[in-house]
C-alpha cells in the first residue's frame, strides 16, 4: 500500500473564492483529507452551486450559521484541522467561535484576490 505525501492531514474548506475550491482539490489530490464547508443554501441563496466541479474528493459539510448544533460541529472540526483555507475578503462573517477556533489552527492560508487593503 502507497502513502500519500499529505495523508494524515486534515484541512477545512471554508473559503468562498474559487482559489479556496481549487487550492482544497489540490490538497485533497496529494492526500489530505478535505472538509468542504458549505454554507446552508438557505442562509446563502444557493451560493455555492457554481463551486461544483471543486468538491470531486472531498468531504461535503453543510452548515447554516444560525443553527448552534452546526456551528458546535464546525468549531469541533476545526479544532481537529491541521489547515483552513478561509477567503476573508469575500466570505460572510463566521460567528465569533468559529472564529476562535480558525485563529488556533496551525496554519490558516488565506486566499484573496487582492489583499486586505
């Protein structure tokens, strides 16, 4: 049996950007185990429906913000990660948990277009 360079490695997907979709399939490609957060379609209008062709291999997680039993699993998942990949220019505020536990993760890639200034 083969190992892959990332095995072991959680990441959790919460980032909006395409870049956050493409950079999680890569991760997932070389082994990682990847958490898709999507947000509710309820909550968002059906925001990621064109972030489809970015969730072949991964794990699929969908959360509504305003539900605290999901906002409890997020925040436990995220303690978990090993990375979260987040798009804070573009994404929709998270509640202050999940905040917290994005801000103890060891390493957090924030993908954006053009920076926070």
């Amino acid at each position: 049996m083969t190992t892959s360079l990332l095995d072991g490695v959680t990441v959790v997907e919460l980032g909006d950007r395409l870049a956050a979709g493409a950079c999680g399939s890569l991760l997932a490609q070389f082994g990682a185990t990847v958490f898709c957060v999507e947000r509710d379609a309820t909550a968002t209008g059906g925001k990621w429906a064109h972030r489809a062709q970015f969730v072949a291999g991964k794990e699929r997680l969908s959360v509504h913000p305003g539900r605290a039993g999901d906002m409890t699993l997020l925040a436990d998942l995220i303690g978990r990660a090993h990375c979260v990949l987040t798009s804070t220019d573009a994404d929709a505020p998270w509640p202050d948990p999940i905040k917290a536990a994005i801000g103890r993760v060891p390493v957090r890639c924030d993908l954006s277009a053009f920076g926070r200034s």
